[in-house]
C-alpha cells in the first residue's frame, strides 16, 4: 500500500476510512492555514492538519499484523509521520491493536503526535476516574481467581475463555500507553463532555465538541434502551458483590467483612480437605478413590463462578459506554460530523443532557448539531445498540447526510455477531437516501432511487475508493 501526501480539501475535510477488517481506523485532513500554538509544528498556508480517530483491528482477523502494518506504512506515507491530533475513543483491542504488533508499532515509533485526546475516565489524576479504575481493576482481578478455580475445577473452557479477555486487557493497556509515551505525544488531554468546543490553533476550520463518556454512572453502565439507569445501578451493584465474594475467596481468614460476600454463609462450608477425609463426602461426592468416585456431578464448589462470564461480558461492553465521541464543526458552513466511538445507550443519551453553551454563532444545543450534521460514523460496527433512532438518527435532518460503517460482515458472522443490525441498516439507509459506505462492500454502482442524478454524482465525485480504504470529502 503505498499513498502520496493525504491532501485537505480549500475548505472542510477528508475522512478516510481504512479495509482492515472489522476495526476502526480513520485518518481526517483539515486545512491548515494558521500558526500554531508552540507545542504544534508549524504549518504554513495551504498545508494540512491531521487526526487519527483509533487504529485497530478485531483479534483473530486473518493476517492482522501484516494488514496494519500496511496500514501504518500507509499513514506514514500520508502525514510524513507527523499527525496534530490522535483521538483513542476507548480502550479496546479493535480500535488500539495498530499500535501493538510489531510490524505496525516499528513505524508508529518513529511518528509524532501533536496532542493525544483519550476518555477522562483514564485519566489518573482525577477522582472519579481513580474509583472507577478501582473497581475495574477489582473486576479483572476477580477475573483472574475465577479462571484459575475454574481451571482447577475441569471447566477449561470457561477458564480460557476468561484468560483471553484477561490477555487482551493487558495487551490494550500496553498499546495505549505506547500512544502516550512522551517520545512521541507533545500533550495528553482527557477531556469531559461539553458543549463548550474546544479549538485548536492549527485547525482553525473545525470546532471540536466532546460529547461523551458522561460523568454520570448511571447513564455510563447504561447499555440498552429497554432498561433504565436505575436498574443498571442495581445489576452493576450485584456485580461488584459477586467480584468481593471471589475476592474473599484469597482471604484465608473469612473475616465477618469478606464472608458476606460469599453465596453460603462461611459457617456451612466444608473444605475440600474435610471433605476428602470424610467417609460420607468420598462415596457420594466423588472424592478419592471410593465407590462413590464419579459422583462429582453433586458438588457445586465452582457452580457459582459461572455468573463471572456475565460480568466478564459486561465488562466488555461497559468499555464501548466510555467511549471518547466527538462532534466536529466546520466553522465556515456549520456542517457537523459525528465520531461516536463504540459508544451505547447511556452515553448517547447523556448528549442530549449537556447543558447549553452559547456562542457568538448561536450554536448552543445537541439538537441543533444533530441537525447540521453531514457525517456519521456508525458507532461499534453497526450493533443495535449503539446507534438509537428517534434519540439519534431521526434528528440528522440535512439532506447531505452520509455514514460510514467499520464493519467486516465476515469476520462479525464467524463472532456470531449481527453486525450490521438489518433493521439498523435499512434506517441508514433511509436516512442518507442510500449514502453509506461499509468497509467490506463495494460502493453501490447504481444511483439510489432517492437520489436526483446531481445528487449521486456529488456523492461519487466525494469518495475515492480503493483496495485498502475509502475517502469521503465533505467540502465547506
């Protein structure tokens, strides 16, 4: 893959969408016509600003490493190694592994990196963010004794699974610190959510709105529309119960404070080497070499470490909720794009709550950036919670809207994932009058009925397509 200089459009901007696979890994170009502040290098009139949103692809993708080493040679070639702005919207291996394999990370070492903006809720000097790293690291520890007792219990299966969520954790955590590494990152920001833009001296074409994650953690833990933050709150609680009664397990005093975790008061147990010793334990619960030997199938030492999967999963999915999403204004025609992340329901929904901010534009509400806006990166590859119709999609009222979808439909069906959501898609497609790009198709050939001949041909003329990404120009 090999690529000239990435140009910006006289006014507006080129979004790139890189054919990884399913990940994300957008490349934008502004015009850059300003000075900048001391800690930017220079850029002269007519030179370009650029933005890296995330650069990853999904575990287990054929060739993976090969595919984002090309990619990054291909950003190398298109910034000359020197990227403004670097925007990781959350910490998962789909959207940071660019940075990981060695191939890839060979070239990244040597970018530089004007300002890394990433989730506050990593930012280690700040309170809130501290406690919930807290009970983050809780979980993954919980974690680990699970995969162990289960391991010991002969559920391997269950066990491996746990450790490659385990593994992957640790490997993302490396990548994004590889990010931060002030060899490389001029500044680190951990911005909250505001509509309150934030600028930047050498993109003065663009406004930056940082919609989310929110600050409120009940919206934060909410993934779903059909349950509410309270009832979030309430399963969020019997998770961390369940995590303190495996943590009480490495207790081995049983303190009062640690047993009430446990799902058997600590009095009623029975250790395993009691139970060994006991005639009555060896014939009929399948210790040692009794008749009773086979019998293990009544024993529920470790039945109720089964309940870690769920909370493994939700895990997972409370990662997408603390997505870092952005607005981006074009300040000579107001035009909006939207970069939500992985972003699910609490956070979509917190945007509309950010209280107003005036400006000399008269710019001050969610709803009003939604209806400007002309782009919209469809959030986590297309699920059917991450994107909500009458919250979200129904309140992109321009007749210019375009999406983009990171999605590999292949790789989804192998994870037994819906991705694109039908019904998600068909809205889409509805609303852009069929102006979607995915990552793993071809651009339709034929003009959508919805379409004037102007229009399709506008639309054409603004993508480039080829093998290893597509480019979408919104001029303005």
């Amino acid at each position: 893959m090999t690529d000239r200089m990435m140009k910006a459009p006289e006014s507006g901007v080129k979004v790139r969408m890189y054919r990884q696979g399913l990940g994300d890994c957008f490349l934008l170009a502004f015009p850059a016509n300003k000075a900048p502040a001391k800690k930017t290098p220079a850029k002269k009139a007519g030179e370009t600003f650029y933005m890296l949103i995330d650069c990853g692809v999904l575990m287990g993708t054929p060739d993976a490493a090969e595919q984002m080493k090309a990619v990054a040679s291909s950003i190398k070639d298109s910034t000359c190694g020197k990227i403004d702005l670097v925007v990781i919207s959350h910490e998962h291996y789909d959207h940071l592994s660019g940075f990981g394999f060695e191939g890839s990370q060979q070239i990244f070492k040597d970018f530089t990196f004007g300002q890394v903006w990433v989730p506050w809720v990593a930012d280690k000097t700040d309170g809130q963010a501290l406690k919930l790293r807290k009970d983050m690291e809780m979980q993954l520890h919980a974690l680990e004794i699970t995969a162990r007792l289960m391991k010991a219990s002969g559920n391997e299966k269950s066990a491996a699974a746990i450790n490659e969520l385990l593994g992957v954790s640790k490997k993302v955590q490396e990548q994004l610190q590889f990010v931060l590494d002030k060899k490389r990152a001029r500044a680190q920001l951990y911005p909250k959510p505001s509509l309150k833009p934030l600028t930047l001296d050498n993109a003065p074409g663009a406004r930056f709105y940082v919609l989310g994650p929110p600050t409120d953690e009940k919206l934060l833990h909410q993934m779903d529309a059909s349950r509410d933050g309270e009832i979030y709150e309430l399963a969020r609680k019997k998770r961390m119960a369940l995590v303190n009664a495996v943590l009480s397990l490495e207790d081995k005093a049983k303190t009062e404070e640690t047993g009430k975790f446990l799902p058997f008061d600590p009095g009623l147990e029975i250790s395993e080497a009691n139970a060994k010793g006991d005639e009555f334990f060896r014939a009929n619960y399948g210790f040692g070499s009794s008749p009773g030997q086979g019998a293990e199938w009544r024993r529920i030492d470790a039945d109720w470490l089964m309940a870690m999967e769920e909370l493994a999963l939700a895990y997972d999915h409370f990662l997408n909720n603390t997505s870092l999403a952005l607005a981006i204004e074009l300040t000579k025609s107001g035009k909006v794009l939207i970069f939500p992340g992985d972003a699910q329901v609490g956070n979509i929904l917190s945007w509309s709550q950010l209280k107003k901010e005036e400006d000399e534009d008269g710019h001050s509400s969610m709803d009003e950036l939604f209806k400007r806006t002309v782009f919209y990166k469809v959030g986590h590859h297309g699920s059917h919670n991450a994107t909500l119709k009458e919250k979200e999609l129904e309140k992109m009222a321009s007749k210019e809207l375009a999406a983009m979808i990171p999605v590999n439909q292949e790789m989804a069906r192998k994870k037994k994932w819906n991705m694109p959501f039908p019904h998600l898609l068909d809205a889409l497609k509805e609303k852009t009058r069929g102006r979607v790009i995915i990552l793993d198709q071809d651009l339709p050939k034929n003009r959508p009925q919805e379409l004037s001949q102007k229009e399709w041909t506008d639309f054409k003329n603004n993508v480039t397509e080829t093998e290893h990404y597509f480019e979408y120009t919104v001029n303005g």
